[in-house]
C-alpha cells in the first residue's frame, strides 16, 4: 500500500493493516508514552499509544530514515552468543 492510501485509512483500519502488514522495527517507552515503528513497503509509522488510557493517541507516517536513530539506540546487536567456537 503507498502511504497516500494508508493515510486515507481510519486509524482502526490503519491499526489492522500495520499489525497484518508491517514489520514492527522496535518499541519505546517515554514517561507517558509507548512508541511503536513498524516499517512498511517504502515508508515507517510510528503509533503512540498513551499508557494511562491504553488508547492510541497518534499515528504519524514517517518518510524519513532519521527516525529510525530512536528507535536503534536499544536494539542489542551482540551476536558473540551465535558464533561457534
């Protein structure tokens, strides 16, 4: 889907196609908070969800790749366990 028909969506139907079609890249939690990146075809939605409520307050297209820098900073990248001696 390109992100001009995604962002035509109701945001239940945008919930719907990211859980069904994305890739969730990484989650974080800010104070009030939880930040969820999924990735799709050509471009990133970041979801927030407000964590006294539950309820999403916001989804936002990201065409930029500079919001992945977030999102990275807490992916663990330590592959020495996966190596055979």
């Amino acid at each position: 889907m390109e992100k001009q028909n995604f962002n035509t969506l109701s945001q239940t139907a945008k919930v719907g196609y990211l859980i069904s079609s994305g890739e969730i890249i990484n989650e974080i939690e800010s104070n009030d908070h939880f930040t969820s990146l999924f990735m799709m075809d050509d471009f990133y939605v970041e979801i927030y969800l407000d964590k006294n409520t539950r309820e999403i307050t916001s989804i936002r297209v990201q065409e930029n790749t500079d919001v992945l820098n977030k999102y990275l900073q807490n992916v663990n990248l330590d592959v020495t366990g996966l190596i055979k001696k």
